[in-house]
C-alpha cells in the first residue's frame, strides 16, 4: 500500500472534475490546490471536506468532516483512505456541438421538406462542484468536454430542434434567409439550456449557433432552381427598366406597347382585339392606357378608320399608324416620331395633321399648291396669291 505524502492536480484544461489516482494518505499529506481549482475529500460515497485554492497539510487543518468519519488524531501520523476530486473551475470556452442527424423540416416559404444540419459550440463552468460529483460525475475517475457531450447529448438535441424549427414554422423564417437569424435562435436555445445544466452544478456561459445548412438532397436543388430563377428574371427586369429609362419612356408605357402591337398584329374581328386587349391590359396593371385604346378600336370595325367624336391622328412615317397626339414613340412599330413630329403641317384640304410632303396621307390632296399663274407656293386657306395677287379657286 503506497502512502501518497502529495495530492495535487495532473489533468489538463479540458477536463472539469478529475479524480486523484491514489486513495490512502496520511495527516502528513499535504494538498496543493491551484486557483480556479476546488478539492473535495469523498468517502464512502459521501462529499466531505472542501478546499478552495492553496497549500494545506492534514493535521494542522480544520477538516471535522473526515475527522470524524475517520476518528483523525490532531497530531502525529495516521494514515487514512479517502478520494480526493479536483474541480476545474475555469470557463471552458470551446465546447463543441452538432446535430446528429439531419433534421426534416418544411420551408414556409417555398412549402418544401428540406433536410437541415446545425453545429456550433457553447461555454461552461462548474457552478457548484458538490451538486456535480454527487448529481453526475458518480465514481468516473474523469469527467471532460467528451463526457460533457454524452451526458448532455439528448437534452442538446432536444432543444436544438425544437427551436430551430419554431424559428422555420412560427417565426415565417425562410431556409435561405437562416443565416440572419442565427444569433436571434441562440439566445433562444441558451435560454433554454441554461435551467437543464443548473440542475447538475454547471452553469452555461453562453451558446452559439455557428451555421444551420440544408442537406444538398433533390428537394434542395429544386429550391436552388427555383430561387435563382426569380432572381434572374428580376435582373432582367431590371435592366429593362433601366433602359427604357434612358430611352425616355417608363416601363408601363413599354408593356402598353407591347401589348398594343400584339393586338395590331391579330388581323379579325373587333370581340378578338377586345378581349385580347382587356385580359393583357387588366393582367398587367395598364388598364387605363389600353382601355382608351381598346374603346376607340371598337367604334369601327376597321382599325384603321378614326373614332367617332375623335379629332384625326397623325401618321408614323415609317408604318403609317395612327399615333396619338404628344406621343414619342409609335405604338406599332415603336418608331421614335418625336424629331419627325416637329415637321407636320396641316391638310389645306381635310384638315389633318400630316408629316410635311407633297401629299396628304388622309385625303391625298397636294399639300404645297402653287399659283396657277406664277408658280409660286401658296399659303394655306389663301384667296389671292402672295407675289402676283391672282385669284385663287
């Protein structure tokens, strides 16, 4: 039988409780306890004697507990067994953690089973090194971050998935958009972790997520495919939106043209043009700008004949379509009329507004008539002619 005269800590920061290999000591032993360390004497089963930081020998200090379990003498040597058990009090800052399998879970927003793994790690102390030995450690002679994880595995994993799907399903959290709210399903897990370790002597320091990743599985892809083809046609909207900006017109104006032009080309009935007209215009917010059109195309048949009640239009000078007044651009061809409005003249004949030519687009009337006599151009509406006063017809 080895009588141990020292007693003094050899397990390294990842361990919380470590138990001295020898058991028989005698007054004599002296006991070295580090800061941030505890000691407790055990015998029987049964926690004894507690000693905080220091250098101690048996017999000179005050230990009635195992004094009185024992019957130690105040002097001389006398040899005694017991376990002692050194606590690491220190904070352990790197404990581990993750999901031991993946968890199923529905996405809230796009309605799609997905598979999910977590990891991360959390910070721990012994609170109460007493409560530890007597609730947990038992008669280990180690008990480490390792055994840390086994005991707690299933209280871990409980609270895990159970907040990480409460963060999915009742706070509306996208799988795509997890990342962000990390931090926020932290604190909540901590919360609840931090009762379930106070019952052993622990006391959880903090607890973090480090990320929540979806299983790359076919449901997964399906959202990816998904996913970026909204992003996609967005940034094709986008550019057009830009575009059209630049060009001087807005985005509503060119959905009206297209749907316009869609309608010019549809040679048939006046019921055809109609319903094509109002289901595109009612789909895509331009009511208003086709209703005008639409309502004018169903006075006549013809789509080239005016409105009743309507002013005449003027021609594009590339397709020959109408186009409305102050327009800048042909709703048939798209043709850019601004700089080819600014040279209209008016029909002395019927009264339209032309482009400036020898013709009438409307009625084919001469537009630029010259005097009979001299020749010279004759201004509209004239009676006599500006050089040589001859009568006009």
């Amino acid at each position: 039988m080895k009588v141990f005269d020292i007693i003094k800590y050899s397990g390294n920061n990842d361990t919380f409780v470590w138990k001295f290999p020898g058991e028989d000591f005698n007054t004599l032993s002296q006991l070295i306890v580090s800061e941030s360390q505890e000691a407790v004497f055990f015998k029987d089963g049964k926690a004894l004697d507690l000693f905080g930081a220091g250098k101690y020998t048996m017999h000179t200090q005050n230990i009635p507990l195992l004094r009185r379990l024992v019957n130690l003498p105040f002097n001389g040597e006398s040899p005694f067994s017991c376990q002692v058990y050194f606590i690491n009090k220190i904070v352990s800052m790197d404990v581990l953690w993750g999901t031991a399998s993946p968890i199923p879970l529905k996405d809230p927003v796009e309605n799609i089973i997905l598979k999910i793994r977590a990891n991360g790690q959390f910070a721990v102390r012994v609170a109460d090194s007493k409560k530890l030995l007597l609730t947990m450690v038992g008669t280990i002679d180690r008990f480490d971050q390792d055994t840390l994880r086994k005991y707690f595995k299933g209280i871990l994993q409980k609270h895990i998935k159970d907040s990480i799907a409460k963060a999915f399903v009742i706070k509306h959290i996208s799988v795509l958009e997890i990342s962000a709210h990390l931090t926020e399903i932290s604190e909540g897990i901590g919360k609840l972790l931090e009762p379930e370790f106070s019952k052993y002597g622990l006391e959880l320091v903090n607890f973090n997520v480090s990320e929540i990743t979806p299983v790359e599985d076919e449901n997964y892809k399906v959202l990816q495919r998904g996913t970026n083809y909204v992003y996609l046609e967005k940034q094709k909207t986008d550019t057009k939106k830009y575009d059209m900006t630049q060009l001087g017109y807005n985005y509503q104006q060119a959905r009206t043209f297209n749907v316009l032009d869609t309608a010019a080309a549809n040679e048939g009935a006046g019921a055809n043009i109609m319903g094509a007209g109002m289901g595109l215009g009612m789909g895509m917010n331009v009511g208003g700008a086709i209703g005008g059109a639409m309502a004018g195309s169903m006075a006549n048949i013809s789509p080239n004949m005016q409105p009743q009640g309507q002013t005449a239009q003027s021609k594009c000078p590339v397709c020959g379509e109408a186009i409305p007044e102050n327009s800048k651009f042909c709703l048939s061809c798209g043709t850019k009329i601004e700089e080819e409005k600014k040279d209209m003249v008016t029909c002395p004949k019927c009264g339209a507004s032309v482009p400036n030519g020898k013709f009438c687009l409307e009625c084919g009337a001469k537009l630029n008539p010259v005097c009979p006599k001299c020749g010279a151009n004759i201004v509209p509406n004239a009676k006599f002619c500006l050089e040589c006063g001859n009568k006009l017809e």
